[in-house]
C-alpha cells in the first residue's frame, strides 16, 4: 500500500527532524518545510494528504499560508503553534485550517489527530448516498462538490464535512457534541468554536443569511438545523 504523504511545516529543525523520525516510524512518507513560501510551493507541486503547519514561520506565517494554500488545496491542515491565545485558534479555523494543536507536541496526540483527520478525508463514501440535491443545491460526498444554482462553491474539505454531516440529517438538530466528536474526533468541551466559524464559512459561500430566513439555522442551546426545504 502507497504511503500517505504528510508535508511538515516548521523552522525549528530540531522539532522537524523529531516529528519527521516518528511519522516515519509510524508508516507515512513525510517531506519538510522550513518557510511559509516554501510549504505553498510544495504543496502546489506535490498535493501531500495532510500538511502539519506551525504558525511561527519566516517569509510568511502559518496564517498566511493557510489561507494561500485554501485558494487550491482542500486536504486537511493542521496547524501547530507554542502559543496558548484562543484567538489564534479561532483565527487557525476562520482560515480554513481543520485541527489545531499546542506545542509542546505530545507524540500520541499528533499521530492520533493526524490519524483521524486522514480517516475523515478518506471516508469511504460508497456507504452512504453519494449525493444530495436539494433544489438548486446539490452536494456529492464523491467528489467532494457542492454546487449552487449550477455554480461550483469552493468548499474546504472540512467544510464540506460539516456541510455533509448537517445535510444528511436534513431537518434535525444535530448538536455541537456529536459535531465535535464526528469531525475533530474529541470530546465537546462547551467552548470549542471551530464548528461554528466553519458554519459561518459555509454560509457566506453558499449566501446563506444567519437571521430567521436562514437555511442553515442555529438552534440554541441545542446545535444546528439545515432545512430540508429546497434551496
């Protein structure tokens, strides 16, 4: 079987050269970065499965290259970063990024939210419908596409999971913990935003309002409804 390809981005060599040693060890085929302009280069040449991006970078920052990388490349990302600001994780998930993870790096951590998140990608879609038109909104978990109105809408690959995992249970609440736990693999903890910025997202891309005309609407203190009705 062909070794899942992971590209790490990180200027600390010493920490590089660890999580390079211990991803090998753990079956992957794993490239390095040192600079944020560097990674997009990469990136755009090899399409890596999962990108592993620190913040702290010279020539442009994670946050730069987060958001230079969603322009084309919709595989996870998952950034890293020594500092403990809740803004820089709200800011890591407004940007597209679909995990999150302070150093210092616990190696069990990292492999396991590297796991999930490749296991996320790579659902085998043949188990469920393959796609679901509703009106003039019509989305397919094959190729991961999502058309409005006969205009692709470029979506993240994590936005389309939260955009898949509300529209299969069209006109039921799904709750923010079952979201958590399906996508990032971890427990709710009561303050996790990344759900509702990536909804936030998925509104603005398919021009969904977030008043009463909502179709993807939030149900407080319970989760979120995507509406049935057609689109």
């Amino acid at each position: 079987m062909e070794k899942q390809h992971i590209l790490v981005v990180e200027d600390d060599e010493s920490l590089a050269l660890w999580i390079f040693d211990y991803l090998t060890e753990h079956g992957f085929f794993v490239s390095l970065a040192n600079r944020g302009d560097l990674a997009i280069e990469l990136v755009e040449e090899d399409k890596p499965a999962l990108v592993v991006l620190d913040i702290c970078l010279p020539e442009k920052n994670g946050f730069e290259v987060c958001k230079a990388l969603r322009e084309f490349y919709s595989s996870p990302i998952l950034m890293m970063t020594a500092s403990g600001d809740e803004g820089d994780e709200i800011l890591s998930f407004e940007l597209g990024a679909d995990d999150y993870i302070q150093k210092p790096v616990r190696p069990r951590l990292l492999l396991a939210r590297i796991k999930a998140l490749l296991r996320r990608s790579n659902v085998d879609s043949s188990q469920l419908d393959s796609s679901l038109i509703f009106g003039d909104l019509n989305i397919d978990s094959l190729s991961k596409r999502v058309s409005l109105k006969g205009e692709d809408k470029a979506l993240s690959s994590n936005e389309f999971d939260v955009l898949w995992a509300l529209a299969r249970h069209a006109g039921n609440v799904v709750s923010r913990t079952d979201l958590v736990a399906q996508l990032r693999g971890i427990e709710y903890d009561g303050f996790d935003r990344s759900i509702d910025v990536r909804v936030s997202r998925i509104r603005k891309k398919l021009q969904d309002s977030s008043g009463a005309g909502a179709r993807i609407k939030t149900v407080w203190g319970r989760g979120y409804l995507f509406a049935a009705e057609p689109w």
